[in-house]
C-alpha cells in the first residue's frame, strides 16, 4: 500500500497549555514533509474524528498518526478501517507527567512524534491469517464429569457443535459417586442432579458423545485442530475450532499418607472419597462389619497444605466433611461426630452449612496436632485441643474419615521435559538452547498434541495447567486450550459449574477470533502474525524453543514451521532469531531500531542525557500512563518504546541505541519466576537471560555496564515510576555521558 501520511495533533486535555504545538507541527512538516499536520481542540469528538475522515475521503490519508492521549484510551474513536493508525501519547506521558512550557517538555513530544512518524513508515498494514484448512467452529471437550458435561451444554445453548469425549464407559465422572451434594444457597444439602445433566447432554442434537473414548491425536490449531479420538479399536477424525479441557481429578493416594493419620491400620479408616463410594444412597455403616456407626471423627487437611503431600488446599474438603457429618447426623441423631480442623475453610454462604452443622450437634475441635490409633477393632483418635489447651481422646470410634484431597489428572505420567532436552543435545543445539527455562511437560495422555514442545500443556504450579492469573483464568500455555474444572484448581460442584460456561465461552472467543485472522488474549484483534524469512534460516531452533505457546513446530531438518492460529503475537521469536528474519507487517526489529534513531541525542554540552526505556506494553506500559494520570512528575530524559512483550527484544536495539550516544537503557518487564507476571509467561525472563549477554556489547563499545539496568514492575507499582526513572537517570547522571554521542 503506498502510504499517505496525515498527523493529527489534540490540543484539548491540557496539551495546547504545556505544549507550543505550532513547533511541534514542525516535526511532521519541515523534518518529515508530510503536508497534512492538523491540531484540534477536542480530536476524540466528533468534529476531530470527522475532520480526520474528511481527510482520508478528500486527500486519500491512510496511515494516521494521532497525537493525543495514550493508546490505551479511545482505541475504538482512533480506529479507521483499512488504515494505518499509531497513537503518540503526549498526554499521559508527556504532558501529564512532566511540567508545563519547559524546553524538555517540549522536546520529548518533538521526540516521540518523530519516533512515530518512523514507526508508521517502517510498517505495513496487516493482513489477517487465513487458514487454507476447512476452519472449524466445533469444540473439543475432554472430559465428561461435571464440568466436562456443563462446558458441552453451555456451548450447544450457545449454539456451537460440541465434541465430547469421555474415557469412562458412561458420563458422569466423580459425581456419579454423590448422591448428595453441598451447594449454593449452602442452607442444607440436595440431591445431586448429575442424572439430569447427563440426560440433557445425550438428549442435544448437538452434542457427539465418545464414551469409553480417548484423545489419541490432537494436531493442528485452533480453527483447524484435527483431533483423532479412539473408542472400541476404531479412530474417527474430527475438525475442532477450540477445545476444553476437563479431565478433572483424582483423589491422593491416602497410602501415602503419614502413619499417624492409620490409614490402613483399620478398614474404619476411610477417606472422604471413600466415604461417598461407599455410601452413595445407601446407609453409612462401619466398612468392617457393616454395623451402625455410632462415633465419628472427621480429620481435615489430611496431608493437605502440607508440602511433603498436597502443598495447597482442595477447597472443597471442609465442605463436604460438613455435608457428609450431617448425613450421619441424620442417620442417627444420637450419634457423637467430631470434626477435627486445623482451620475450617467454608467461604461466602457455606458458612450457613457449617452453622447447621453446629446446631445438629457436630463438634468441633481446632488442632494442629492429631493421631489416629487402631488396636485390633478399637480406634481412637487424640488431639490436641487448642481452645482447651490439652490433648482430647475421642475413643470407641466406628469411622474416621480423612479429608484427603485433589490431584489434576494433568499430575500424572511422567515428567519428559528432559527427555525432550536430552533429544536437542543429540542434534547438537545444546549449547544455544540450554539456558532456556524448560517446562514441566508431562506425558498424561490428555491431548496427545501432535507439538513441537511436548504431548500435553505444561504442568504449571502443583501440576495445574491453567496460568493461575486472575486476568487469565482458564487459560494454558496452549493457545485455543482451556482448562476448566478440577484440572485447573480443585474446586467444589458450584464453581466447577461457573468454570466449564467460563472455559467454553473463552472457546468461542478464540473460534470467532481467529475465524477473523485476529489474535486472542492479551493482544485480542491483534491481525498480524510473524513472518519469516527462511532463506536466511540457519535451523538454530531458537524460535521453536522460545516461543512460549508451543505455536512453531520443526520438520525434520529443524526448519520453523509456524502454525499462526496458534500464535499469540508476543514477538518472542522475533527477538529470539539470531538472523533477525522474524517480523510482523506492524512490528519489526527494524521497525523499533527506527523508532529508537529517530530521537534526536543533544551534545554532550547540552547536558541533555538521553535513556531509552523498553517497556512492556501490558504491565511497565500502563504504569508509566498511571503515573501520568495520577500527574506524578519523572525524568525528562526518558523515551519510552512500548514492546509487546520484553521477551520481543531484540539486543541489536540496544547496541545501536549506545553506539548512537544514548545514554542508557532501561528495560521495564513483568515479574519473572515462579510467580510471573509475564503476559507471555516466559518473555520477561527471556528478556532477563537475552540481557546476560549485553555486556559483550558494552565491553565492544568500552561503555560501563551499568548504562543498561532490567526492573520488574506491574501496573498497580506506578507510584514508584518516578523514583524508577528518577533513580536510573541519576545514576546515568553519575557514570557521565555516553562517549558516542556525536559520532
Ligand atoms: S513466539 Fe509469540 S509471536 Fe512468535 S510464534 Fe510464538 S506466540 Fe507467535
Ligand atoms: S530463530 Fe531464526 S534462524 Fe533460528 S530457526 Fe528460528 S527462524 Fe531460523
């Protein structure tokens, strides 16, 4: 497309106060001959959008440069069809966060329009993904327990075909064991309706059911996943838009347990889950004779928030401890039922349950310290009393029931990560790729993902596969993959229910996303894709490896092959490429090297030192807008560059960046670890690694190597923006200026 550039430039929201916007007009006209510069007072109504429309219809404007507010706000008013459009923010963080009239003020917006004026004449406009494959709109759904069946009904009312497959010879899952269950309004317990769930899914037209039926082969992306599923020896083949993942859970073994809780010391010593398999409708009596059970002791947290067993609590057991006392309770009101707790975890209106639980006579005794005994047919239990502040023996006891809890089926079969590892060494990529953070892949015959990076999604914290984010719920490493239900966190029947209509309408989002070439979450309605320039390939798998959502396969000659329904636009790859032959229509190494010699670098006379600062759009992005809005003043020396993820850089920027006299980069990314933050779960610490070979570049320029620092930051850290760039730039003040610069 051969561009025409109109810049546009607000004077409203204090801009025209604390800018000479006549001299920043300069910028587009005399620098940049660009003869279209217009300011207005107000460009987000309707007079500006139009005057900007008037000008696309009258002199064929298509590539708009906007300079107002940040483009985290009026996307949707700065938003023309078929034209490219960047946003230079000049409110947020320049006027709002620096004072008005002030020299310096006025060149960091002279700046930051010619580094967009660079970026807008390095990009192209993208265009959408298309699949050659039939794209499907159907969705997988793995699993066919509770969440498994809600997820398949929910999206048939939605009015999506729905694929379902179930390993167990008939639906149902776990609950297939309850007769009752605990739930929402918490007043009393209720029969299980698991029956009629089940009724309703084989009922709907548009539900295909697999039972006694596994996933053998799930290949592709979403809108074109093939999905090969084995039942009674036969394979059928189904084109899949997006799947859900709900395999659910499986009780921890109680064999494992420490001895002091006697499991198998007694068969009266039973789990929770053992208690509903056993008493499912029928009447509680004791395993060993099958007499009435008289005396009762619940024991919570069975090797549950403990770390040699389950570090985390299964959020359901407290629960149905309750639910299941009062069922004795109701069996036999004169019976004894104790229930002995380290802490009773019965949130929002459970409480109620807990409550009548008390009323029907239910004991309770809080305890850190607890021992089961079992002499022959005699079991005891003693604790230690924390109210009281003695040990209390509860003998003659019929049943003791350990709440034991809740394994993702993802937990299970073995870890192959370094298997994979190992197979990079034999092709002889050890060297490059060894620094890269593995996953935990294991092999647990969910999916069987015909990827590059393994059969499953990575096994994440305690072996869940969700991305344990608040802003990511249901998501895995896997794009168009949603884990719901117990597989993602150990959750009772209620939340389960509200997971699978979550997961599945998060399935319909990447279906009608992608169906538009569009990216999903974080960078939802994204259009470009990475591009990849394979002459000058050299096979070094780094893009393969790094891409943080398994979305490039490999032939067998290490070649990339990128799925792009796959790709969530993160840039990964591109700043991994060692040949720099990834890029996007609308975000490229070049692009940004551009971006970062368009600003202009004063004298060393002038005193003007100049920092380059790199920051994460998602998190370090709207912080510095935050600080802004909240007219927190900063540095003046500072130019941000947004990066779609940290992980996207790519070090040549930083060495052309010194080599042309800045005087130092700053790098603001998400937290990385164990508790990352990173939108694009590995990219910050790739950043992080790819930066440990930054002082290779500093020693060839002989610079200091603290001229490039990396910080964390997340949005809600703003208040400490300034004290960041403030810090930084006093330290930039210190080592003196940059040797380069003039050259
Ligand atoms: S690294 Fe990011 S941009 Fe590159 S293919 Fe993977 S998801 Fe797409
Ligand atoms: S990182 Fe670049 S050079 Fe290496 S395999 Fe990927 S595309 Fe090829």
């Amino acid at each position: 497309m051969e561009k025409k550039l109109g810049v546009y430039i607000c004077s409203g929201c204090g801009i025209g106060d604390a800018l000479d916007l006549e001299q920043l007009s300069k910028v587009a006209t005399d620098e940049n001959s660009i003869p279209i510069c217009k300011t207005h007072s107000n460009l987000c109504g309707k007079e500006g959008v139009d005057l900007i429309k008037g000008d696309m219809d009258s002199e064929g404007v298509n590539s708009i440069i906007v300079a107002a507010c940040s483009p985290r706000v009026m996307y949707d008013v700065f938003d023309f069809e078929g034209c490219i459009v960047d946003r230079v923010n000049i409110r947020e963080q320049v006027v709002w966060s620096q004072p008005p009239g002030d020299e310096n003020t006025q060149m960091m917006a002279e700046d930051y329009l010619r580094m967009s004026i660079a970026k807008v004449n390095a990009m192209e406009l993208p265009e959408p993904y298309k699949p050659e494959e039939e794209f499907s709109r159907d969705i997988l759904v793995v699993g066919g327990g509770l969440t498994g069946l809600t997820a398949a009904i929910e999206g048939a009312k939605a009015g999506y075909n729905i694929v379902l497959v179930e390993k167990e010879s008939e639906l149902g899952g776990f609950q297939k064991n309850v007769k009752q269950i605990a739930t929402f309004p918490y007043k009393d317990i209720q029969e299980s309706d698991i029956d009629a769930l089940i009724n309703e899914v084989t009922q709907n037209e548009r539900i295909k059911v697999y039972t006694g039926a596994t996933v053998e082969k799930t290949e592709g992306g979403p809108g074109v996943f093939k999905v090969t599923i084995k039942q009674n020896g036969s394979s059928a083949e189904h084109r899949i838009g997006a799947i859900v993942m709900a395999a659910g859970w499986a009780p921890y073994e109680p064999e494992k347990l420490d001895e002091k809780y006697g499991y198998g010391a007694s068969p009266n010593v039973i789990t929770n889950f053992q208690f509903e398999q056993n008493f499912n409708g029928d009447k509680i009596t004791r395993p060993s004779d099958g007499s009435p059970v008289n005396n009762v002791v619940f024991i919570q947290c069975a090797g549950q928030r403990d770390p040699d067993h389950l570090p985390y609590c299964s959020s359901v057991c407290c629960i149905t401890s309750l639910k299941q006392a009062i069922q004795i309770k109701r069996q036999n009101p004169d019976s004894a039922v104790f229930i002995v707790f380290q802490e009773m975890r019965t949130p929002g209106q459970a409480e109620d349950l807990y409550r009548k639980a008390q009323e029907m006579g239910v004991v309770f005794i809080r305890s850190q310290s607890v021992e089961v005994k079992a002499n022959g047919d005699l079991l005891s239990v003693e604790a230690l009393d924390e109210l009281l502040g003695e040990n209390v023996l509860m003998d003659n006891l019929d049943l003791v029931v350990l709440a034991t809890g809740m394994v993702p089926v993802s937990a299970f079969g073995p870890d192959i990560s370094q298997e994979m590892k190992e197979e990079e060494k034999e092709a002889g990529k050890e060297e490059e790729l060894e620094e890269i953070p593995t996953d935990i892949i294991r092999r647990s015959n969910i999916l069987n993902l015909e990827y590059r990076q393994g059969p499953e999604p990575p096994a994440l914290r305690y072996d869940f596969p969700d991305s344990h984010f608040i802003c990511f719920p249901y998501e895995t490493r896997r794009t168009g993959i949603y884990a719901a239900g117990c597989v993602r966190r150990p959750m009772g029947v209620a939340s389960a229910q509200e997971d699978a209509a979550g997961a599945v309408m998060k399935a319909i989002q990447c279906i009608e996303l992608t169906s538009k070439g569009a990216a999903v979450h974080p960078r939802a309605g994204d259009l470009s894709f990475p591009e990849f320039q394979m002459q000058r390939c050299t096979q070094c798998k780094r893009c393969t490896v790094e891409c943080p959502f398994g979305a490039i396969n490999e032939d067998e000659k290490a070649n990339p092959l990128p799925n792009p329904t796959r790709c969530r636009r993160c840039g990964v790859c591109m700043g991994a490429c060692p040949e720099r032959i990834i890029s996007f229509k609308n975000y490229s190494v070049a692009m940004i090297g551009d971006m970062a010699k368009a600003i202009e670098v004063p004298e060393e006379d002038e005193e003007k030192p100049r920092i380059l600062v790199f920051a994460c759009e998602n998190d370090a992005y709207p912080a510095l807008d935050m600080a802004g809005l909240h007219r927190m003043k900063y540095n003046a020396w500072v130019r941000v560059i947004p990066l779609r993820c940290l992980g996207s850089m790519n070090l040549i920027w930083i060495a052309d960046a010194l080599s042309r006299g800045i005087d130092g980069v700053l790098l603001l990314g998400c937290k990385h670890g164990d508790d990352y933050q990173c939108h694009f779960v590995k990219g910050s610490e790739l950043a992080n690694i790819r930066l440990g070979k930054v002082s290779e570049t500093l020693d060839r320029l002989a610079l200091e190597s603290e001229r490039v620092h990396f910080e964390t930051v997340s949005i809600i850290d703003y208040p400490r923006i300034p004290e960041i760039l403030d810090d930084f730039a006093k330290r930039i003040d210190e080592i003196g200026p940059n040797p380069f610069k003039g050259w």
